[in-house]
C-alpha cells in the first residue's frame, strides 16, 4: 500500500536516501538547520519546560 511504502507510520526514515538527506538539511552547520528543527517541533510537539518563558 502507500502508507508502508512511504512508511507513513515511521518516525524514523529507514531509506537511504532520507537519512543522506536528513543528515545534510539537519546538519548543525547547514542554513536549512532552523526548518529542520521547525519540522522535528511539528511532528514532536514541544515540552513546556523546553521552552524559554
């Protein structure tokens, strides 16, 4: 089906090509580093305490 090859139902990339890619865009040195952590915040949600209020 189209969830499991997309592997909708996995937090975690188990492609190749995703993890090369999530690890260039998340790279701490890289300038799309702040959309990747808005995507992670996205899918993950936030933790009150994590917040700085």
């Amino acid at each position: 089906s189209a969830t499991k090859l997309i592997g909708m139902h996995e937090f975690e990339p188990t492609d190749a090509f995703l993890k090369d890619v999530a690890a260039i865009v998340c790279n701490n040195d890289a300038w799309t580093q702040p959309l990747c952590k808005n995507v992670i915040f996205l899918l993950a949600g936030f933790g009150s305490d994590e917040l700085n209020m």
